[in-house]
C-alpha cells in the first residue's frame, strides 16, 4: 500500500480529517473540527470506525484487514491441532504409566504369593524327616 500520509478520511464521530503521520500498525488523523489528533489501530479502524474518501484504498484496507482475519484463524486452528496432539501425548502417557504400574503391583502380588507358599511348605519338610 502506498504511504497513507495526506489522505483524507471520515470518522463516524470526529468528522473529516487528513492523516498526518503513519507508522507500522498505527496512523495519526488530525480532524478538521476542534477534536484535535487521534491516532488509530491500521488497518483495524478502518473496518468500523474510519472510512477512506478514496475508495480504492477503502478496498485495500478491507482486504487487508480480512487477510490480517484469516491470518488468526490460521494461527488458532494450528495451535487447536497442537493442543490436540499434546492432550494426546499426555494420555498415552498416562495409560503407559498405569499400565506399568498394574504390572508392577501385579507381579509383587504373584512374587509374595510364591514366596509365601514356598515358605509354607518349608514347614512341611519337618515332618518328612
């Protein structure tokens, strides 16, 4: 986009005015009644609040606006899908380690249970002597 400085634009309140200084993301309005200089949001303002007199560069801003949109959109879906897979993770995770935890609990269980039959026939040794 060219450079926006001395295009004349409207505000749904302030009135007429002429941006006067322009820098990534922001320009600065100065209205042309007693309302003095404002500065707003670019492209941003341009979709509710301003209105260039140019009609082509009304366009553009829009456009540029619905690109900056789309850009979001993207941006959240990708991080959803992120999420997503992490929870995932998490809960292969999980089962993995609650199964090792079933194994582990499982095979104490069996190992007292040999041990404690060995240990009770033992006792049975005495009498086949």
């Amino acid at each position: 986009m060219k450079s926006l400085i001395n295009e004349n634009v409207e505000h749904i309140t302030f009135g007429k005015g002429l941006i006067i200084e322009e820098e990534i993301g922001k320009i600065t309005v100065e209205f042309h009644n007693q309302v003095g200089n404002k500065r707003f949001q670019f492209p941003d303002a341009f979709e509710q609040y301003l209105r260039f007199e140019e009609s082509s560069l009304q366009a553009e801003s829009l456009t540029m606006i619905e690109s900056k949109k789309q850009k979001l959109e993207d941006e959240k879906e990708k991080r959803r899908i992120e999420l997503a897979r992490l929870n995932e993770e998490e809960r292969v995770l999980e089962e993995l380690d609650r199964k090792k935890k079933y194994k582990r609990t499982t095979k104490k269980k069996v190992t007292n249970v040999v041990k404690k039959t060995a240990d009770d026939m033992s006792v049975y040794d005495d009498f086949d002597e």
